[in-house]
C-alpha cells in the first residue's frame, strides 16, 4: 500500500520523464525491457489526463519519423495495452491509419512485425467495441488486407499474421477480398519454408467464414461454403495420393467420388527428378489445410463429410512398405511413404475432435487401423542401447491419436476389448515399445563388488572384483541417451488411457500381464539407480527409454492406474505399488519424486479410508433355528455361567491373524517382505470368523480384545490418543510410519465405563422365545428378534447375504446401520466376526 500511495504521488510522473528522457536516446536495443519495466509499475493508469496526452502526442511525433518509427513502436504497444476504454476510441482510428502507413512504408522486417503485432492487438480490442468496430469494419479493413497483400517477401509470415487478425476479428469486412486471398495463400502453400506453408494452411481454413451469410457464388450459405471447400481439399489430396501411390494400389482402391473440385494449383512438371518430392510437399500442404479447415470455427453449423474423410484415410494407410518395388522410382515412394502416413494420422485426429462422440460408430475401423498401421510398422529386434529404432515417428503418431480417440470416446471406442484379433496385435505392440531391451536394464560394466546391491564387502585386492557382460559386446559405447523415449512415453500414456476409461472391462489376462511387465520392469530400474547413487557414478545411471524423467513418471502413472481401475476378476497391486512409490520418492528427478508422493497418498486413502468403506463386505453369518433365538442382556440380573458360545450354537476355534504377505518376485524377493496392515477392527477383509459366532455388543467384543494377546509373529497392539477428533482414538500397529493407522470411535474401547455394565449383564437372566422375544434395554428402547420366515428355505444352515437389506428383518431396533460404527451411548447389535469363543467376562486389564 505504502508503494502504491507512492507511486500516485510525484514519482509516478518521474517515471514517466525517466522513460521519456531513454526513449529520446534513440537506441532501440534496450527500449523493450524499459517498457516492461514501466509497465510493470502500473504507473500508467495513475497519470493524469495532461501526460496521458503527452505521451501520446510523443508517440505520435515519433511514429512520423522514419529514424525514430521503432521507439514511437514500442510506445504506442504499451499505449494499446493500457489504455482506457474511452482513450482507445478516441484514437483507434488514428492509430490504425499510422500503423497502415508504416506497412506500405517497407520498412525493414524487425518494424514490420512490430507494426503487424500492435495491429493485431488494436483489431482485438476495437472489435469488443460495437460502435467502433462498425467504423473499422466499414474504413479501414480493406485498406489494411490490401496494404498487407502487397508485403514484400521477407515479410510474407507477418502479413499472413495480420491477414489472419483481420479475418478473425472482422470477417464480414474481408468478403469482398476472399478470392483475392485465397489466390495468395496458395501461392504460398507450396512454400518451403515450413513456417510459411502452416500459416498459409492456416489462413485458408478461414476463407469459408469470410463474408456475409449470402455474399458467396451461387447464394450458398456459409455452412455450405464451408463444406464444400472440405470436398475440394479431399478432391486434390486424393489426386495427389493417386500419384504418389501409382502402381502401389491394390486394384478396386475406392476412389473419391464427391462434388469436390480439386484447388488451383500451379502444375508441376513430372519430368522433374524431384516430382515425388514436389507431390509429397503439395499432399502435406493439403493435409495441413484440412486438418486447419476442421478445426476453425465457421460460427454456423456445418455437415462434416466424415465418411469421405475416412475413405482417404484408409487409402493412405492401407499402402505399406511391402506395397513398392524398389526399381524405378518405387525406392522415392518408399522414402516418403513415412511423411504421408504421418500427415494422415494427423488429418485423422482433426477428425477426431471435430466429430468427437459421432465417431463411435466407426469405432471398429479405428481400431483395426490402428492395429493394421502399428504392424505396417514394426521396426527390427533393437540392435543396442542408444540407437533410435526405426518406424519410431509413426508409431509416436498412431499412440498419439489412439489416446485421443479414448480420451474423446472413453469406453465405447473398444480398444482392447472388441475385436479379439485386433485387440491382441495392438496390446503386443504396446507391451513391446515400453519394454526395454535386455540391455538397457543390466547393471554396468565397471561396478566394483563393494557397491553391488547385497554383495558383501571384501578383502582390499590389487585389481578390483567388477561384473562383466558375458551376453553382448560392451556397454560402454556411445550412443544417443534420447532414443526412443518418445514412442515409450506415448505408448505409456495410451495404455494408461485404456486403463483408465476401460480397466474393468478388459480381461484379467491384460492385466496380469501387465503386472507382470510393469512390477519386475520398474523394480529393476529402482535397482539399477540405487547402484549408481552407491557409486557416485552419474554417467551409471537408467540407460535405455527410462533414462528420462517423463517417461519414468508416466511409468508410475501407469501403475497408479491399475490400482485404481483393478480388474474385477484380478486384486489390483497395491501392496506391490506402494513399495515400488516409496523407492520413487528418492527418484533424482523433482517431478518423478513428487509424483510418487502424490501417488502415496492416494494408495494411503484406499488403504486407511476414513470411514468404513461399503467396498468391504461383511462377511457371511449362520443364525441358529428359532428355538435358539439369542437375546441381549439387561443390567437389571446376571447370569455367572454364561458364554458366548451358549448365546449362539456350538463353538468354533477362532480364525487365525492373517499372516504377513510377501511378494515372490523370484528367488530372492526383490520386493522383500510387505507385512499385512489390517486392523483388528472386526468386519475388514482378511478376518473371518465360524458360522455361528456373533458378537452381540461393542462392549462385549472389547472384552473380547482385551483378554486376547498378539499371536507369535504378530506385533503388538497399542492404542495412541494422539486423536484428529475429540471422540476418535487411534489403533496401529508397532510401526513407525502411518501405514497402519485406523480410527476408531470410542465406544469401541472405552474399557473403563464398560466393565461394571458387564457386571451387571452377566448377573442378568436370559430369557428365549420360539417364534420371537422382546427384550427391553437398559435405556427402554425395545429388541424383536424375529426369525426369516420371507422363504420357504429353513433357516438352519443358511448364509446370510452381505446386503442385510435383502434378508429377513432379523434385528429390528433404531440403532444406526451395520456398516457404520455404533455410537458409544447406545447398545446395538453388530454382526461382526469374533475373534475367539472366551466367556464374557471382564479382563483384568485394558489395552496397553
């Protein structure tokens, strides 16, 4: 506040005198930073009406001299910008007509696209103004695109700037100079300048807006304008790939057929030597305008030819290698067959987000394109490590617009659960490019024993004990550190794309064999960089595709993936995930590291959910015949003999605590041993219990916990009060991380208060009924037990249902639903498991 109040004072006009007084020093070089940092100050909005006109009447003076045009430039740009609402209209036009001088000027090119800049922007904002926009629409469009057109070559990618700025802004204004236009974007689509021939492409995809709706020939809309020129670019790719694939075609190849006319193009000479050249430069140019033409907006709604668009696809990618003979010129087809492939792979995405979900029913033809074009494809077995592997562009292309058909159509594109034939080839492919070689994942040549991961330390010798490739020659060579992380790296981002939008649909056969691929692979490379952080070796490190942090990180997205979108039929890798994040979080690479802790703590809420989770069923329960209907007890009487076994039928011996769980990943376990942390809260998964056990309260099932000590193996049980809520208490393991936290309500181990309530129940008299009883609670509030009687099954021996809203109402009562804890002032039933079949009585002591 204190900087603002000063600038307003005073020094804001300083400021403005600095910048002057630097500007009248005529060098150019230093002028843009100065008004960055002017800018950055704000001052300009805290002048006053008499140096905001000075400073324009200072730019003006300056815009009229030839010496001084840049610095009046780089005044006017920060004018523009900063300007008020009223200002601006009140010199737009002024502004306009200086800078339509400065472009018929021919100035050097460094002004020019300084001037095209500032126009872009006064277009911009004189168009959000209705007023002012009629005014230049109607004054000075016309003068500005035909000022533009007679540019000088140099300066032919700035004017194609403006044109498009004025196209975009004021489209009506440009009709009447549409055919001229268009004439000069052809002219330069056969540009060799890549940047020129993508803003010529560009230009003419906005030719079908330009215009009123009936300013066009034969009084065809803009809708149809639009449409037709997508026939017309279809008519003359077609031509072109008619000549390129001469003699390549099968015959019967579906030709277009449409009312497209092809565009006038100069002709080519075909006795040039660099005809297939010339031809290939011309169908990328017509692509690139496809691809521009479906992507602008025509503000009106249009009839896209899907159909044909598809045919010229299919066209282009059903020639392969194996197409050509190599005599003649067939060796020249071949060479640029790679070049149309990728500007139809392209073409195809345009389509894709054009047409979006339409697509769908062409989803069987996308997938065995994309299946047929990756097998046309397939490079040779990797020679070594460091070399680029060939086929490499169209395949990153084909992965590409594979994961941009799933992400615009999710599911219903099929990948990898349609076609059966299709959806293996493609999976094999995808397995096969983020794989890498054998190679790639061997520890290097030169590694001492003392640094070798497990290896012990031995006796100091004279010639150091190292580990030698006995498969292949030396892998100390040169070799391109980049190789092939592209098409690892988009194949990783397809496959967690199909993962994602169709991970339960897919076969648990995919996904095993992923886990198979993507567990070892990543344990691998987790060991490969701990030895070269032990040998302080920085040229040691991941070789091959993983070498680089974006694909290692998409690799973790990956698994990230498949735990969160598991098969039904295949337990997704958490335990395994989670030790492979933990190694990751020491990753060199910031973003790798981040990442995996992100990706931690989203496995720690699957794990420790913070409420009981609906995806853990209750497990299955046996209820004795209605003779044997088992009741709560009432504080008023006890019974001393009473047991648990009693209440529900014969006893059965506990089930034991799960056992910890180990990864076998070979021999020696790469992973080593990832305990089981699962809670002794009863209910969770991996406790089970007889078919006649029943824990009829929270307090006697505590009872129950106390008296039971850890088993031999387990670790202790404590209880931390370390809580997040005031009622809530934590239970954990003897861990020193949170791996095995879980929160409790209180009235699961409030031991304290409850053992003289269980005093008095054991002193109370049972009383059972055969069809049903009632039984009145402490607090008044009535129990019907009422048997099953909604089947004609008999109720002895049959399992109950993990939906308890499907049976039998067997307990009747006001207390909250089974799958949530009870609260701690109510005596509920809760059909959990029991841990053992000890009486009920009270232990000498609570937990802890």
């Amino acid at each position: 506040m204190a900087t603002s109040a000063w600038l307003r004072g005073p020094s804001a006009m300083r400021l403005t005198e600095g910048l002057v007084s630097v500007l009248k020093e005529q060098r150019p070089d230093y002028i843009p930073v100065l008004l960055t940092g002017y800018r950055e100050h704000g001052v300009f909005h805290t002048q006053g009406a008499s140096a905001v006109a000075g400073l324009v009447g200072f730019s003006n003076a300056k815009l009229g001299s030839s010496k001084t045009r840049f610095e009046g430039l780089c005044l006017l740009s920060m004018l523009v910008k900063d300007s008020s609402s009223d200002l601006f209209q009140q010199h737009c036009l002024s502004w306009l007509r200086s800078l339509q001088q400065i472009v018929q000027s021919q100035a050097p090119v460094q002004t020019i696209q300084l001037a095209v800049n500032i126009l872009k922007d006064v277009l911009q904002y004189s168009s959000q103004i209705p007023e002012l926009a009629r005014e230049v629409g109607l004054n000075s469009i016309l003068g500005i695109l035909t000022s533009l057109l007679g540019l000088k070559t140099e300066c032919e990618l700035a004017a194609m700037e403006g044109m498009t700025a004025c196209m975009t802004h004021y489209p009506r204004a440009c009709g009447s100079l549409k055919d001229k236009l268009g004439a000069y974007f052809l002219s330069k689509m056969d540009s060799t300048n890549k940047k020129t021939q993508e803003m010529a492409c560009q230009c003419y995809a906005h030719l079908p807006c330009l215009g009123g709706v009936l300013d066009r020939g034969a009084g065809a809309g803009r809708a149809e304008g639009w449409t037709n020129q997508i026939h017309c670019l279809l008519a003359s790719a077609n031509s072109h790939l008619a000549l390129i694939y001469q003699g390549a075609e099968m015959e019967g190849t579906m030709q277009y057929e449409g009312p497209g006319v092809e565009l006038a193009f100069p002709l080519l000479d075909q006795s040039d030597p660099l005809f297939l050249l010339q031809l290939q430069h011309r169908f990328t140019a017509v692509c690139l305008a496809l691809r521009h033409t479906l992507r602008v907006d025509p503000a009106s709604a249009v009839r896209i030819p899907v159909r044909p668009i598809l045919n010229l696809v299919c066209r282009a990618l059903a020639v392969s290698c194996k197409s050509f003979n190599l005599t003649g010129d067939g060796n020249v087809r071949l060479l640029i067959l790679p070049i149309i492939h990728l500007n139809i792979l392209e073409v195809l995405a345009a389509l894709i987000i054009a047409v979006r979900s339409s697509m769908v029913q062409y989803a069987a033809v996308l997938q065995r394109l994309f299946s047929q074009t990756l097998s046309a494809w397939t490079p040779a077995a990797e020679a070594s490590v460091g070399q680029q592997r060939a086929f490499s562009s169209v395949r990153v292309s084909v992965y590409r617009t594979l994961e941009l058909w799933l992400q615009v159509a999710g599911a219903s594109t099929s990948i990898l659960h349609g076609s059966p034939n299709h959806s293996e080839i493609l999976f094999n492919h995808l397995l096969s490019d983020i794989t890498p070689g054998a190679e790639s994942v061997k520890l290097r040549v030169g590694l001492s024993a003392e640094i070798v991961p497990g290896g012990k330390p031995g006796p100091r010798r004279t010639k150091s004990l190292v580990i030698s490739d006995t498969v292949g020659p030396s892998l100390q060579r040169k070799g391109d550190i980049m190789a092939n992380q592209d098409t690892c790296l988009t194949a990783l981002r397809a496959l967690r794309q199909i993962i994602l939008v169709s991970g339960t649909l897919l076969k648990d056969d995919i996904h095993k064999r992923l886990h198979d691929v993507l567990l070892p692979l990543c344990v691998r490379l987790q060991q490969q960089q701990l030895s070269s952080n032990m040998s302080c070796d920085s040229t040691a490190g991941i070789s091959g595709q993983y070498s680089s942090a974006l694909t290692r990180r998409e690799l973790y997205r990956l698994l990230l993936a498949l735990v969160l979108v598991p098969s039904p039929c295949w337990p997704p890798p958490l335990t395994c995930v989670v030790s492979i994040l933990s190694s990751g979080r020491t990753d060199r690479n910031l973003k790798v590291s981040t990442f995996c802790c992100e990706a931690l703590t989203i496995c720690n809420s699957l794990l420790h959910p913070r409420s009981p989770s609906i995806a853990l069923p209750m497990p299955p329960l046996s209820i004795k015949p209605a003779h044997a209907v088992s009741v709560l007890p009432t504080p008023q009487a006890s019974t001393p003999g009473l047991t648990l076994p009693t209440l529900l039928g014969e006893p059965t011996p506990p089930p034991p605590f799960p056992s910890p769980h180990t990864l076998g990943m070979g021999p020696s376990s790469l992973l080593g041993s990832l305990e089981n942390h699962l809670s002794l809260v009863p209910g969770l998964r991996g406790q089970t219990s007889g078919p006649s056990e029943m824990i009829l309260s929270p307090h006697a099932h505590h009872q129950d916990l106390a008296g039971l000590g850890p088993p031999e193996g387990q670790r202790p049980v404590f209880v931390r009060y370390d809580r997040e809520e005031a009622e809530d208490v934590e239970i954990s393991l003897a861990s020193d991380s949170d791996d095995s936290v879980v929160i409790v309500p209180p009235g699961m181990l409030n031991m304290e208060n409850q053992q003289d309530d269980v005093a008095a129940a054991n002193s109370q008299s049972m009383t059972a009924a055969a069809g049903g009883a009632a039984v009145t609670l402490a607090e008044g509030e009535p129990v019907t037990m009422v048997s099953n009687t909604a089947t004609a099954a008999p109720i002895d021996g049959v399992s109950l249902p993990n939906d308890l809203t499907t049976s039998a109402p067997l307990l009747t009562t006001s207390a909250p639903p089974i799958n949530s804890f009870p609260p701690s002032s109510a005596s509920v039933v809760s059909l959990v498991p029991a841990l053992n079949s000890n009486p009920l009585t009270a232990p000498p002591g609570g937990l802890g």
